[in-house]
C-alpha cells in the first residue's frame, strides 16, 4: 500500500514538475473516511460549475472505498479516460480536462470538463452570398463537426481524426463519403498529413501549404471555404474535406482551376443565370491579367492597331507624360495594390472611405500632374475590378500578381511577349496537380461530360453523374429516366 502511495505521489509530482509549476495549475485534496483524492486541472481551461456539479459534488456521493474504475462509471462526464501516464495526463490536462486519483489506486482518471472559447455562428465574411445560406463554419472543430452533420446526414458520412504537430498538438478532421469518395485520395491525404513532421500548424491555409503537390506554384492547389453548403457540396462530388481546429476555414481537395471560379450561388440560381455569370467571371480575370500589358504593347510597338480617332486622343492623353508605358503601367498598378492593401488592413468604415476616396483623388491627381493618362487610369481600374471577380481570395491575389511580369514581357516584345506569357502560363498549368489529380480537368485531359461542373451550368435534370475528374465509387446521383418524367397531380 505504502508502494502505491509513493508511486501515485511520483506521478502527480511528474505532471506539476512537466508543467512547471504553472501558478494556473490547481491542486485540490479532498478525504474521505481516511481515503486521500487529489485532483489536478488548470483553472483557467477548465469549466467551473461543470467541475463543481459534475466532479466534486459526485465524489462526495460515491459509495466507499473509492476506486478510479467507480469513479469512472459513476461521475456524469461524457468523456472518461482512466490512465497512468504522464505524458497523456499533461497533454489531457492543457487542453481542460482534470486529472483525478485515489491514493491506493495505481491508475487516476482523466475527466473532459474543458471549457472552449469559440464565437458563435455568424454570417460568412470571405464569402458573401445572395441566395442559399449565410451561415458559416468558426475556429471549434466539434461546433464544425456538428455544422457538418446537420448539413450531410448520411451514415456514410466519415470523420477521420488526426493529430499534427509535435510541440503544438493540433486536432484535424479527414471527412468525406465513404461510398463516394475516390479510395486513392483518402488514403493519399492520410499520409500526406501523417508524413508531416513540423512543431506547430496554426492554421488550415498553413496546413495547405504544407500539402501542396507544387509549393513554389503562384497558384492554390487546394480549396479554401467557410462555407458549409460549399464543403457539403463537395463531397457529394467524391472530394474530401479537411477541418482543422482553431480555424474557421476547411480545405476541400482534389480541386481544378475552374473550381476557384464557382460559388454556391451557382446552384441557386436558374442555370442561364449561373452560366452567365460564370462567364462574366472568366472574362473578368481575362481582362484583369492581359488588359494592361495589351496597353502596354500597343503604345509602345504596334501603333498600327489603334483607329487613327483614337490615336489622336491618345496621343493627346500622353503628351504630358514624361514616362514611357511600361513605368506608367506599373506606377498605376503598384498604387492601386496599395490602395487596396491598406483598405483591408484599417478597419471596415475606414477602409472603404479610404479605397474610395484615395483611388478618385489619386487618380486625378496623377492626370493633372501628367503622370499618367485619362485611357491608363480606366484599363487599371478596369484589371482590378476584373481581379475583384473571382469568388477566391487566394486566386484573386494570385491574378493580380501575374499581371506585373505579363506587363514587363508586353514591355520587351510587344504582343509576342503577351504570347509567350500565355504560353508559359499555359504550360504551368498543364503541369500542376492537385492530390495528384489533374489541375486543368475536364479541359486536359478532355471530358466532355464534366464540362457542366466547371464552365457552364446546365438544368438539374443533367447533373445524375457525379465528375468523372474525381474517380468517385458511387457514379450516379439519381436514375436519368427517372429524371425526365413529368406527372402531374391528376395524373
């Protein structure tokens, strides 16, 4: 017995010593009818009235001898744990649990009372939506968790967790449909993460970077969204989620270029509706990447090309400037990315007036110095509201970056430098991947039958497959016949 005590004693000492004796680490003695509890919790993480009702009053009701298997049966605690260790008792104990042990008793218990500081659930802030709903995903992963399953619930329903991180232990969520997602891609997500061997992951866009096929790629690999519709969607599709804890953000994967160019809204609207403004979206970033450096390549070389009424204007419009177009170009373009850095970064009532404000009186105020052109302020304008188009925060930085090189090539070779941008584009793209899926489907390699997914929309009636693209196991969403008949009610 007097071998039990010490060794109980040791183990306490072990986790107040691991802990450092952290000033919140609360040690609470209790007796009973000669038998010593000892309880060890971090005040500040754990819930009071959950340990006052939950814990210490149940203790002082249990019948005696006290053991840690009676008091892991009879306490009402969703979350019981009997262990010895010290590593998993201090790891329990940082993230709220308390740690509860019977002197005569080799083994304590391990209690979830944990208190989560989480934000209730709001509107989406990233992803502004018409139709369809508003509600958006927070930084608890079981509130997620939870979000999730009211908007997906099928058995088939899987939620996979992980821990990464060696110092900063995160929980991570594998979710996807067991019937319908590709085997292949979970089990390469699985060791993705497994492989993983960093200190710390503080956030889901972190984690993103940390599995991209291609890290040194401008462009996301994998899909960001707050949104649970979007997430649910998907993974009818045969994609996969990843949730991470402490991030309001979930990683959808596989994913293709033209998944950043769609909205939930898409589906909610009628589907002329969705295709137009799909099309307006890709027309948008067209005119965002190569409308400046067409500037650019026509004032500088290809003069033949502007109607000689314009020319004239032009011509006028640019006398004053004592810049050539390349540094015009640039000069606008750097303003405006400033202009829109600091609107995101100062507070929202601020940041609109200053956006506003600062690009009118900017503006005019280059024009009037002679700095720039009235035609160069309209193109510039017109490639950041092009950029402002896609629906994808990391994709619209990433089109906006690619202008400033685009515009340099126009610069040196004119209209056969703005090819070569294309080419080069083009061949990036062709060679990227996504889970080591391919990151141009259903344009390479070609599947017609996907093309509804990504560049149009169509009727609900054409949408009983699921995408080819990513390989799911269940093919077929409902019957195809079924679909087409019609009956009425007196029928």
């Amino acid at each position: 017995m007097k071998t039990m005590f010490l060794k109980k004693k040791k183990i306490v000492d072990e986790v107040i010593e691991k802990l450092y004796r952290s000033p919140d680490l609360t040690r609470r003695r209790i007796e009973r009818n000669g038998q010593k509890i000892s309880l060890l919790f971090l005040k500040n993480l754990v819930n009071p009235t959950q340990l006052q009702q939950s814990v210490l009053q149940s203790i002082q009701n249990i019948e005696l001898p006290l053991t840690a298997a009676t008091i892991a049966k009879t306490i009402p605690i969703g979350q019981v744990h009997i262990c010895q260790d010290v590593d998993i008792i201090t790891a329990h104990l940082i993230e709220g649990w308390v740690y509860v042990c019977v002197e005569q008793e080799q083994n304590g218990v391990l209690l979830n009372v944990s208190e989560k500081v989480e934000r209730s659930l709001e509107k989406a802030e990233t992803e502004s939506l018409v139709f369809g709903p508003k509600i958006s995903f927070t930084e608890s992963l079981s509130t997620n968790i939870r979000i999730l399953r009211n908007n997906v619930n099928d058995e088939q329903l899987v939620t996979e967790e992980m821990i990464i991180g060696k110092r900063n232990k995160l929980p991570v969520r594998i979710v996807y449909i067991q019937d319908i997602a590709d085997p292949d891609n979970v089990q390469t997500v699985k060791q993705r993460l497994s492989e993983l061997d960093v200190d710390d992951v503080t956030d889901s866009s972190v984690l993103a970077q940390m599995l991209d096929d291609h890290s040194f790629s401008i462009f996301p690999q994998y899909l960001m969204t707050e949104l649970p519709d979007r997430l649910s969607y998907s993974l009818l599709k045969g994609r996969i989620g990843i949730l991470v804890d402490r991030s309001p953000t979930v990683i959808i994967c596989p994913t293709t270029f033209f998944s950043f160019f769609e909205t939930t809204e898409d589906i909610y609207l009628r589907w002329t509706m969705s295709t137009v403004l799909r099309v307006m979206r890709m027309l948008g970033i067209l005119t965002s990447i190569f409308l400046s450096p067409i500037y650019v390549a026509v004032i500088t070389y290809h003069y033949e090309l502007i109607p000689s009424d314009l020319l004239l204007t032009i011509g006028e419009s640019r006398s004053r400037v004592p810049f050539p177009p390349v540094l015009e170009a640039l000069l606008l373009e750097f303003m405006i990315e400033l202009l829109r850095e600091a609107g995101a970064r100062l507070p929202t009532k601020v940041g609109q007036t200053m956006g506003i404000v600062g690009g009118i009186v900017l503006g005019q105020a280059a024009v009037d110095a002679g700095f720039t052109s009235n035609l160069l302020i309209i193109i510039v304008s017109l490639s950041a509201l092009g950029s402002f188009t896609a629906p994808s925060y990391e994709m619209g930085t990433a089109i906006r970056i690619l202008r400033f090189p685009i515009i340099i090539l126009a610069a040196m070779w004119g209209l056969i430098g703005i090819i070569i941008g294309i080419c080069v584009l083009i061949v990036h793209l062709l060679k990227l991947t996504s889970l080591g899926r391919p990151y141009l489907s259903p344009i390479y390699p070609f599947r017609f039958a996907d093309l509804k997914y990504s560049l149009v929309r169509l009727p609900q009636q054409f949408y009983y497959k699921r995408p080819i693209s990513n390989r799911v196991q269940n093919k077929y969403r409902f019957s195809w016949k079924d679909s087409k008949k019609r009956k009425d009610l007196d029928e």
